[in-house]
C-alpha cells in the first residue's frame, strides 16, 4: 500500500455560504431599501392627501361660517317680517261680510283686490243707477271704512239676445275704492278673540 503525504497545507474549500452570505444581506438591505423608498412615497401620498383634506375642510368651515351669518340675517328678516305681519294682522273675513251686507238686493261684487296696506278695490254690479250712490253712502257709514270713493262706473255689456228683448235693462259695473279702518277691525277682532 501505498501511503501518501502530503505536506502542503490543506486548501480550504470555499462554501458556498461564503458567497451566499453577501448575497443574503445585499438582498435584505435592497428588500429593505426598496421597503422603505415605498413606506416613503406612500407617506408622502397620504400626507397630500391629509393636506387636500384640510384645505377643503377648511373652505367649508369658512363658507359655513358665512352661511352662518347669512342664515343668522335672514333670520332677522324673516323675524321682522313676523313682526311686520303681526302690526297689520286683522281678519278681512269682518271686512268682507261688512261690505257684503251693505250692498243692496240685487248687488253683486264682480272682484276683490286688498293691496294688503289699507287700500281695497271692489268691483260691483248692480240693476239700478241710484244703487251705485246708496253703496257708496253705506261705505262711508260704516265703522270699519275711513273713506271710500267711486272710480269708475260703466254700463255691462248685453249679450245680443238682450239687446233685442226691450224689457232688459242694463247692469252697471262699479269700481270702489275703500280705505280701510285697520285699528277698528284689529279692535273687533280682539274683542271677540279675547
């Protein structure tokens, strides 16, 4: 047998984990790199976004604060406006059945305008011509009227068949202006209120 001796040092055998080692922890470090480049911009994402989220609400807390103070002053104008409506509140119901009872028989009103002051305008029909004048004297008689006066008055138009019958007579078309006595009828109403 043969015997060998070697007398060279022994050569040691790179491993393999010498050469995987580096590569380990070159990968780690890129895996972390890489982690945090991504961390970062997500961060900076989410920070633009926060800042989007600010500046809107921002605006808002801004323009709710103006509607704030619009709301706050129409709420004053719609409170005034109460206020105003409760000055010239009385029930035109007791106006109405006042000038109602005072037209004649045959007297009919035709319109009804209230400009919501103290002015009212009626238009009213009646058969004879002397109706027109014992209205108007009614009016001026009653309490709940300051002054009323005639402003027009006009002969109705007749249909044709009218016209041909002679026992027809014409209606007459009365426009009055009434002022009204707001403190008399806000006193009756009370009255019969309270």
């Amino acid at each position: 047998m043969l015997i060998e001796i070697n007398l060279l040092p022994k050569k040691t055998r790179r491993t393999i984990s010498f050469i995987y080692v580096p590569i380990s922890v070159v990968a780690v470090l890129l895996i972390a790199f890489i982690i945090m480049v991504v961390n970062a911009s997500q961060l900076k994402s989410e920070q633009a976004e926060l800042e989007q989220k600010v500046e809107r609400t921002t605006e808002l807390l801004s323009v709710m604060e103006g509607n704030d103070s619009e709301f706050v002053n129409s709420a004053d104008t719609l409170q005034q406006y109460v206020s105003w409506l409760d000055s010239v509140e009385f029930s035109t119901v007791k106006l109405l059945d006042d000038l109602v009872t005072r037209l004649p028989e045959r007297g009919f009103f035709m319109e009804y305008a209230f400009d919501g002051d103290e002015t009212v305008t009626v238009t009213v029909q009646f058969d004879q011509m002397k109706e027109v004048s014992q209205y108007l004297n009614e009016l001026n008689q009653s309490d709940n009227v300051t002054s009323a006066s005639v402003l027009t008055v006009q002969t109705a138009q007749l249909a044709e068949e009218a016209e041909e019958d002679a026992r027809i007579l014409p209606r007459y078309v009365t426009d009055y202006q009434i002022v009204i006595n707001k403190e008399n009828l806000r006193a009756e109403e009370e009255e019969t209120d309270g």
